[in-house]
C-alpha cells in the first residue's frame, strides 16, 4: 500500500490506513447518506410534497444511521504521547 504523502494532516490519512473490508462497510454507510437524500428528493418530485413527518422520519433515520456507521467505522487516532524533555 503506498505510503500518504507526509504533507496530509494525520486526520485525512485515516482512511487510507483502513482494510478493505472496513472501506466497503465505510462506503455502504455512505451510501445510506446518498440513499436518504435521493429519497427525499424522489418523494418531493413524485408527489409534490416537500413537508411530511413520514418522509422526514425515514430519511432522517437512514441519515443517522449512515453517518454513524461512518463514524464508528473510522479507525481511531493515535494515543498522545507525553512531551519528552
């Protein structure tokens, strides 16, 4: 695997340094953000309604889900180290 340019703040190089098991679950949650948004914007269109709790309650529960799964997904950052002296 090629190495991240060392330019790259730590917190951007973090999903490159994920298997790829853990990149496919990373992008299958993105897609439920993708899903929710197209949902809401396909339900808008057909049927002219753009204010409606149960569209609402649909898409904001694939939203959250999504970016958590996104989230948790993440591999966590490196522990601190102590300043040496």
């Amino acid at each position: 695997m090629a190495e991240a340019p060392a330019a790259v703040p730590s917190a951007a190089r973090r999903p490159l340094e994920m298997s790829t098991a853990r990149k496919a679950t990373f992008w299958g949650f993105a897609g439920l953000v993708v899903l929710a948004a197209g949902f809401y914007v396909w339900w808008g269109v057909s049927f002219g309604v753009w204010i409606d709790n149960g569209v609402y309650a649909v898409v904001i529960t694939m939203l959250l889900f999504g970016l958590a799964g996104m989230w948790l997904v993440l591999p966590n950052p490196p522990a601190p180290q102590a300043p040496s002296r």
